[in-house]
C-alpha cells in the first residue's frame, strides 16, 4: 500500500491509489474550507497513514474511503494527497467509542462514549436515535440528560447535512451551526431559495460567500436578487464605518465595482429596494441619499423624543439655586468652582440638558451635586451607561445603582424587543445617561422613546472621544443641533492636574505632543517608550505587560493591564497580540480547546463581540473562562462574577482580549493601558482614536512605539465625518422638523 523509494524512483506517472481505514486521530481540521490532515488506520498496515484532503465534517473512529496519489512532503513526510475524501460512521466497537468520544455530540464526552457502547454495543447510534428512553437505564442519567443529547444528536446530523450541502458548493461550513440554530430544519431549503439571506442573517458570513454560493446554485449574474442583495451589502458596509445614509451617485458606484454589473440595473435594484422599504430617499444637504430605513427610523425617533422630552417643566418645579448650591457644598464637603455651580444651575433649570468635557473637568463633581440635590427633593433617578464596566464606574462614582442600557430596557426574547419602551416606559422622573458619545442611533431611539414624558434627560459624554462602534454621531448631532442645553467643561482642576495621564489626554485633544518625561527613577503615570521598528515595539510591549509593569508598580498582567491597539490586523493588532499574550500569560491552554481558529482555556480574558439578548451579555464585554467540560462540550466565563454557560459552537461569538482595538474599549477604565503605535498602523492614526485611548487608563498609561506615529496620530484631526441628519431634523422655533 505504501509505496518503497524504489517504486516511487520507478514510476514517472503517479499512480492513483485507493484506500480505506478508519480515523484514529485528527490532526487538523478547518471548517471554513473542510481542509483535513488525518491519521488512519489501514488494514495490513504496521503504522498510522496521513491522509490530506478536504470533507466538510470529519470525527475520529470514523471510517473514511479516499482516493489520491503519494506526495512526500519535505517538512511532513509520506502523505495520500486526495482527489476524492469520503467519511461513513464507524462501524467497530473501538471506532464508535472514538467517534462519540469526539465531542460531536453536546453531552457526551470520553467516559459517558464508553460507558454508552458498553452498554448498547454496535447498536448505540440506533438507541440514541429511535429509543432514548434506554439510556434512563444507565447511572447517573437522568430525563434532562437524556433530552439534551436526543436534542443534539439531531441538531448534529442537521448541521452535518448543512456543512455537506455548502461544501459541495465550494463554501466553508464553519457557521453551519449558527446556519442551523438561525433557520432550524429548514435550513438547506431556505439557503437554496435566497443564499444572499446568509449575510444577512448569519454572524461571520460575508457578501462574498454568500454570493459565491449564489453564483454555484445558478443565480445569474446580472438577476436582480443579486443586484438588490449588492447594493444592500454595500449600505450596509457603509453603516459598519458609521453612517447612517450614503449618496444614490456613490452607492451606484461602489455597487457597480463590487458586482461588475451595469449601473442601469444598479439603479433598479435601489428603487427596488425602496420599493420594498428596505432604503428611505431623503436629501442631506442637497445631496439625494438613501438610508437603510431602520436607521431613518432611528433618526426620526431620536428627533422626537428630544422635542417631546423637553415639553413642559421639570417635576422637581423650581429649585432655590442659591440655597441648594452653598446646601450640597455643605453635604460633600466640597468647594465647588464657579464654572460647575453656572453647570449645576443650567441642569436644575432645564428639562434635558447635555454635559460634555474631558477627563479631570468636574463633570462626576457636578453630577454627583445635581443628584444629591434632586434625591433631597424625592425625585426618582435612574442611572445607565452603554457597556457594563461603564455602568459599575457609575456606580462607584454616584453610590446609586447604575445598568447597562440593555439591561434597563429589558431584552424580551419572545417579542426580540425591549419590554420598556412607548407603550410601557420606565418608571422614573430623570433619567441619566453616562458615557453617551458611544451610543449609537438605534440604542438611543430605544432609550428615548421609553422615558416618560413627564421625566428630564441628563446626557454626560466627552463629545471628543471616538465616535460610536455602531451606526450614527448621536451625541455630537444633539450638540449640534443647538436643542438642549449643553455645558461644554473645560477647566482642568488641581486634584487632576497632577496626573500625568489627564495633562497629557489634554495635550493630544489640542493638537500638542504629549509631555515625556525622560528621568526614568522617578514613577509616573504616564510613559512613552520609544521604538523604531515595529518587532522592537512588539517585544519591548511583551516584556512590559508580562515583567516591567507586574514588578515595578505590583499590577496584575491580566486581571489590571489592557493593551490597547489602533486595528484589529497586522502583527500589532489585536488579533497577533492576543496569541502572543496568552502565550506569555495563560500556561494552562494545554487544557484549551481550537475553536474558530483561536485556542481557548481555563483563565483565558475574552471579549464578547455581539450582543447576545438571551445570555444577557453584550458586544465589548470583557470575561475570564473559569471552567471547560469537554464531555458537555461547553465552558463557563465569569463576568464581573456573574457566571455565563456557552456551547463550543457558540464561541466564534466571542475573540481572546488580552488586547483589544481602541474602538472596542469605548466606555471602559482599566487600571494600566498599553497602547502600541507603529506606522503600520497609519490608516488609523487619529487624534480622537489615541485621546480615546489614553483615557481609558486609570492609573498608568504607557505608549510603545514611534514618535513619527505619535506625531501623525496627534496632528491627525481630520476623522471622517459620518453621514447623518439628526441635527438637521430640528430648526430654530424649537419644533421637529419632519421630512
């Protein structure tokens, strides 16, 4: 079977061979291409033959029939490259105990496999299948393990025929899970009918795949299926940089580039999709754009609100500001500047008003004030930030209760809407919402339109730092728009003016260099590490997170330390650096598991990266993994000591966060910030992006990188406009300005 170097010497035409055997180890598989390197056991062999191919779903202890032809790979030796790749279930005792063993099915692992063939022998699949009653007969198993792995064996061989279905079209299959949980049985029915629905519908698949699969089913190229799911592929890309509308004149193009289709049908496909009211037409500044409708509806919601919550007087009635000010001096035994009193009595005399300004301005000072105020007269205050790190800093800085804006609203998964909202608002009199320059269009509509009427509006946000990861400038627009009443604070005071960190936030916000401080005896709170070469800053960055910081200043590399870098790609982003990092600071991935491309392990930092409503864990929110069962398939991660339950198919919802873009750290405060800088990274180089940065650190902020990129990142003022009209749906008599 395997050929001797005398029969590979003698034959100048390779041979095609044909084999069979059963799997006894998966080396590797990639379920994004099927691409497989298996060790088998073949039958008159004294040793294990590695097998190369591509199949869709592959487990040990099954059986495989390949045909292929000998290649000696100079770095892995001997190997049947395949042309055809075959998988059956196993037939053998052994070969079914591996095959269960393997994790395929949620809740049976290695010792319940074994302890299930001992049982039911070779007639084990059939029992699981047709008569699951008869595992009740085993020990230690009970009704709702037995209605877990009923569940999951089905859901297997649906998600199986999934993954066999796009890989014989050529596509990955490793969102065939989602693919399945997202349209159930259905599945393969629903693809075949609209493949674009795929992108839409199913997290990490892309236009690209799901056109390419379009193309394999005979969608033709021009059909106007395809032309209307470009054009709304497009749009939508446009949102994820933060738009909420695009010019009709570039939409075409892009969309024309994109397809490679004429722009006549383009042009259809738009007015089909308004048609359809999928996009809204509206004009912004004398430009025709259009709108994905739900973000116009955002818009619209957002206008409305504002002018409906400042109808009317405040419930708290007219406050004595000369009595109330001199009354909370008293109580916080504080001195407040004259610039926060002329803030307190703007926010007492007005229904909604918006506080902006940067770090070390006062502005905790002057709501902590306004609070205490207002809890003297009775009012009911309800406080929310947009991330959960955002809303326990609230906490800590107000001693009152502070959620998520999630969770305040209440997901309910049975409408897949909020349960707080017009018809059923939240039961307050002034709602305040901290950390606002990160709320998007469609998060604050919700929010808005489910405060009462009769309830004020307190906005806080530093309008400087990047604007929100999803689509809109909400806080910036209602800046703008000249409706409520804002306090911009810029006065740094005394306590703040000794660190380093909010002195030099200040500088990079002006345009200045951030100051540096040579003399390296001396602790500070602020370091600038130079490094010319991008390696250099990489290596200099380990050893700082993993030694210098630990030993120097006694935080902890992985519980107090956040490295922050500008872009996800490249080998100082997020992504390289998390490999590297866990490397260094989690030895316990020996014990992991391969997911989506990643390792993860017992200790492991992680961050969600999409809002998931029925775990009640949202998109930037960081957790440690606690705990991974091999045999249920599922591990456990702890989020600030709330412990949630994940399947391994549910991890590709979620990236290791021992480094993590800037964008994503909008809204939270670490203890240390390690931010990378390097002129690999200059497409993202922005003033509002390393401001964004620094002032995520609490404690001690280190830059690594060099001074030529820390010059263009803080020079760089010119950060994309986005695309929006809140703004422009108000004028000047104060009424909304309906289209």
């Amino acid at each position: 079977m395997i050929p001797n170097d005398n029969s590979r010497a003698q034959h100048t035409e390779p041979e095609l061979i044909t084999l069979s055997g059963s799997i006894e180890r998966v080396t590797f598989h990639s379920p994004d291409n099927g691409f497989c390197v298996l060790r088998v056991n073949v039958k008159g062999q004294h040793e294990l033959v590695t097998v190369v191919g591509n199949v869709a779903t592959v487990h040990a202890g099954e059986f495989i029939e390949a045909q292929g032809f000998w290649h000696n790979d100079k770095n892995h030796g001997l190997q049947l490259k395949t042309i055809k790749l075959k998988t059956v279930p196993p037939t053998t005792l052994e070969g079914i105990t591996k095959y269960l063993a393997s994790g395929m099915v949620k809740g049976i692992g290695p010792h319940f496999a074994k302890t299930l063939v001992n049982a039911f022998a070779e007639n084990v699949f059939d029992v699981i299948e047709n008569n699951p009653d008869a595992l009740l007969s085993l020990s230690g198993i009970g009704q709702k393990r037995v209605a877990s792995i009923t569940k999951a064996w089905h859901e297997q061989k649906v998600v199986r025929d999934i993954m066999v279905f796009l890989q014989s079209y050529g596509v990955g299959t490793a969102r065939a899970v989602r693919i399945y949980k997202t349209y159930g049985d259905d599945a393969i029915e629903i693809v075949r009918a609209n493949p674009y629905r795929l992108a839409l519908d199913i997290h990490g698949i892309g236009f690209k795949t799901a056109d390419k699969l379009a193309a394999e089913l005979g969608v033709a190229k021009d059909s106007p299926l395809r032309a209307q799911a470009g054009t709304r592929h497009v749009l939508q890309m446009h949102s994820s940089d933060g738009h909420c509308a695009i010019a009709i004149t570039e939409l075409c193009e892009q969309a024309v580039k994109l397809l490679e289709i004429s722009e006549p049908i383009i042009i259809q496909a738009i007015a089909d999709e308004i048609t359809d009211k999928r996009f809204t037409a509206e004009d912004i500044n004398g430009v025709d754009c259009v709108f994905i409708t739900s973000l116009y509806m955002a818009e619209l919601s957002v206008a409305e609100s504002i002018m409906r919550l400042q109808n009317g007087s405040p419930v708290w009635n007219e406050i004595l500001i000369d009595k109330a000010i001199p009354w909370v001096e008293k109580k916080t035994d504080m001195t407040l500047a004259a610039s926060q009193k002329q803030a307190i009595a703007s926010v007492l005399t007005h229904k909604a008003s918006i506080i902006t300004g940067g770090p070390g301005v006062g502005k905790t000072t002057i709501v902590n004030s306004i609070l205490k105020i207002l809890l003297a007269k009775r009012v009911q205050i309800t406080l929310c930030a947009p991330t959960g790190r955002a809303a326990k800093r609230l906490t800590e800085t107000t001693d009152l209760q502070a959620k998520t804006i999630h969770r305040l609203l209440e997901f309910d998964p049975k409408t897949g809407g909020f349960k707080h909202n017009a018809e059923n608002p939240l039961i307050t009199d002034l709602l305040v919402i901290d950390e606002a320059s990160m709320i998007d269009i469609v998060l604050m509509h919700h929010l808005l339109k489910a405060i009462p009427a009769h309830a004020g509006l307190l906005i806080v946000g530093d309008v400087d730092q990047l604007p929100s990861v999803g689509p809109g400038a909400v806080l910036a627009d209602l800046i703008h728009s000249q409706q409520l009443s804002t306090i911009t604070l810029t006065e740094i005071f005394r306590q703040a003016a000794d660190s380093q960190i909010i002195i030099n936030a200040h500088h990079i916000n002006q345009g200045k260099m951030p100051e540096i401080n040579s003399d390296s005896s001396q602790l500070r709170d602020f370091y600038f590490i130079e490094a010319d070469e991008s390696e250099i800053i990489h290596d200099k960055l380990m050893q700082i997170v993993s030694q210098r910081i630990p030993r120097r200043f006694n935080f902890d590399p992985v519980r107090d330390v956040q490295v922050l870098t500008p872009m996800n790609r490249g080998g100082l982003g997020a992504r390289s650096l998390n490999i590297e990092l866990q490397k260094i600071l989690n030895r316990s991935t020996a014990a992991g598991i391969n997911r989506y491309g990643s390792t993860y392990a017992p200790g492991d930092k992680v961050m969600q990266i999409i809002n998931n409503y029925d775990k009640d864990v949202f998109n930037g929110d960081i957790g440690f993994i606690e705990k991974i069962d091999i045999e249920l398939s599922q591990l456990w991660i702890n989020y600030d000591g709330r412990i949630v339950e994940y399947d391994f198919n549910e991890l590709d919802e979620m990236v290791l966060a021992y480094a993590v873009s800037i964008h994503k750290s909008q809204g939270s405060e670490y203890p240390v910030v390690v931010i990378p800088l390097a002129m690999q990274h200059y497409m993202m180089l922005a003033r509002n992006l390393l401001y964004t940065g620094v002032t995520r650190g609490k404690s001690l902020v280190i830059i690594i990188g060099q001074r030529k990129a820390l010059g263009m990142a803080v020079n760089n003022a010119k950060t994309t406009q986005r695309l929006t009209k809140l703004a422009q749906r108000f004028v000047t008599n104060g009424t909304y300005n309906k289209p």
